[in-house]
C-alpha cells in the first residue's frame, strides 16, 4: 500500500510517499527554520504563512510534478498536536487530495509518527519502551502494539528540545538551538560546569524536569562570558543525562527488552551513545531512525498512517486538526 505522508505541525512542511509503511520512495521537506531564527524561535503565524507558501511545491518536488500521480492509496497527515494554522494547512491539503483522487484520509498523531519512523529502519517489534523527545513534546511510552501506547512518565515543565533552544538563544547560538548547543560544544568531552539536577516527585519516577536548567544557565552565562562553548556543553549535559537515567530505570523497571527513539533531539550523537551503552548493559536493544528522520519528516506520517488506514481509521472531510491531542493517557 503506498501512502502519502503530509506534516506541517511545526516549522517543517514535509512530505514523502513510503510503500507499505517502511520503504521512502519519494520525500521533500521545506524547512522555514531560517526565517523563524530571525525570530529566535517558532512565530505560529509566521509558521503557519511558510507552511502555505511551501505546500504545494514540496508535494510537487516529491510526487514529481507530473499532475496526479497514479499508485497513491491513501493520504496521512499530521493532525496534532501542533500549532492550529500551522495544522490546518496540512490537514486541508490532504483532504483536499484524498478527495481529488478519490482516495482515503487519516489524521495521525505527530508524537505516534515520530515513533513510527522507526519503522522506516526495521519492522517494528512489540512490546517495548519509546523514548520520544521533540521541541515541544519529551515522555516515555510502554509501546504494546499499533495504537497501543501507554505514557509511563512525561516532563511536567519544558520539553528537552525547548531547554535546548532556549539556553542556545540565552548563550548567543541561534535557532534551532539542539543542533547549534551539540556543535559549539562538541570539541569539549568533560564540562568545567555542572547545572542542577531537579528533583522529582516519588509517585511519578519518569516525569522529566528541564525548566531549572534556563535559570541556572543564564546565572553562568552572565558571570562566565567567555565560556559559552563550556556552558552549551554542561546543558547537553544535563539533559543527555537526565534522559538517560529516567530511560535507564524505566527499562529495569518494566522489563522491556527493546528501545526505540524517537524526535527531534534523539538525533543527538551523545544521547545516542550514552542509550546504547545503557542498553548494551542491560541488554536491550536499541533502535533509532536515521537521523534526517528523527526530526519532523513526511515519511514517518506516512508510517504511522498505513497502520492506521489498515484498521480502517478514516479522518472525514468535517473533523480538523488537534492541536491539543493527548496520547496514551
Ligand atoms: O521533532 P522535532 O523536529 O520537532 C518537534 O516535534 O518539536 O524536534 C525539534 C527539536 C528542537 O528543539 C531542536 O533543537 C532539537 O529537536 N534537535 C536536536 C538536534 N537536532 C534537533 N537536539 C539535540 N541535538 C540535535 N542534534
Ligand atoms: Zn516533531
């Protein structure tokens, strides 16, 4: 079954057509993240203005440009959660499609997508843990089946991607911050500097905390001028770190045998690296996406979307987007 996978939930307006839910045969992605740096983050409305102006020339770049393609069996689009114009440019493109072909529509969870991608590396094998760590979005999932996810532990402030975004906009680094805070402080293997580590509520052992991380980082930006490259790497640090211990005790806890990675800061290499060593000594195996798929991509809707069309989930031409959508709850 061929599918086409349409997500416009937040800064990237990226398509991809993906046979049977694992193999891309077609992708494009349209990023507007150097206009929303000039901003220093994501505007909605600038957002939402990029998304339209990109939508149609992504599809045409990945469906070739050759007027309706033939083959296509369904359409899957990010429904939520997301910012609400930014949604809606997707969500109407591809009822708009679904209709003009003929052809059926599904509304998939962006943070359910960003798990499936990993089904663009293996087929994906039940139960385990998922690791899902965006820039709005950072929760562990006991992952029991296709549209069988139960959240374990959330964070209860900022996202890991949002604490990186924001300490790199405090340290002068750019947006998007994750990428920028692992290049400046890549040449740096022990950091001079330690942020705090927050503490949790004992009844909720895998909620996450990286809200405290901007305070104490901006205290250490003013009084270390000179050290930004140190202090970007003290804050990979500590979210790297904190990820892996909640990851770490989670798997002892339940048992699972097998982790998948998923989001935007899962692309990190150090996050990878400490994963898998963690992994390796529990000896569960890890799996992550390539990491063009790690952060918001077409193909990864389009996988989510062929299990949900194969149950016979259908998204009809009055529902919209979500951009309030919980998971697994
Ligand atoms: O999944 P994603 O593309 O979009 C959302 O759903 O939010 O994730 C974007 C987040 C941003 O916060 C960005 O700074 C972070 O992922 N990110 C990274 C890396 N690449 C992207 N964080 C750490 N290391 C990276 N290499
Ligand atoms: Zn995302």
């Amino acid at each position: 079954m061929r599918i086409l996978g349409i997500e416009t939930s937040c800064d990237e307006t990226a398509v991809a057509v993906v046979d049977d839910g694992s193999r891309v045969v077609a992708e494009a992605v349209w990023s507007s993240a150097e206009v929303q740096a000039r901003y220093g983050g994501v505007v909605p409305e600038v957002a939402a203005r990029e998304h339209v102006a990109s939508v149609i020339p992504a599809l045409e770049t990945a469906l070739g440009a050759t007027g309706p393609p033939t083959g296509i069996d369904g359409v899957a689009v990010t429904r939520g959660p997301g910012l609400l114009g930014a949604l809606l440019v997707g969500v109407t493109a591809a009822k708009a499609l679904a209709l003009a072909w003929d052809i059926p529509v599904v509304g998939v969870h962006h943070l359910e997508a960003h798990l499936y991608a990993n089904a663009l590396t293996e087929p994906l094998r039940f139960p385990a843990l998922g690791l899902v760590v965006s820039g709005g979005h950072t929760a562990l999932y006991r992952w029991n089946g296709h549209g069988l996810l139960q959240k374990i532990g959330e964070t209860v402030d900022d996202a890991a991607g949002e604490a990186l975004d924001k300490g790199a906009r405090l340290l002068g680094l750019g947006y998007p911050g994750g990428p920028a805070i692992e290049r400046a402080g890549a040449e740096i293997s022990e950091p001079r500097f330690r942020l705090p580590v927050p503490r949790r509520a004992p009844e909720r052992p895998y909620d996450f905390s990286f809200s405290g991380l901007k305070t104490a980082l901006s205290r250490l930006a003013r009084e270390h001028p000179e050290a930004h490259n140190e202090l970007a790497r003290a804050l990979e640090e500590a979210v790297v770190a904190q990820l892996v211990a909640r990851t770490r005790e989670a798997l002892q806890a339940t048992g699972l045998r097998r982790l998948y990675l998923a989001g935007g800061v899962s692309a990190n290499r150090r996050l990878r690296e400490r994963l898998g060593a963690i992994a390796a000594d529990l000896g569960v195996e890890v799996v992550a996406p390539a990491v063009r798929y790690s952060t918001d991509n077409g193909a990864m809707v389009a996988a989510a979307g062929y299990h949900r069309l194969a149950a016979g989930e259908r998204l009809s031409l009055g529902e919209g987007p979500r951009p309030v959508y919980p998971l697994g709850e």
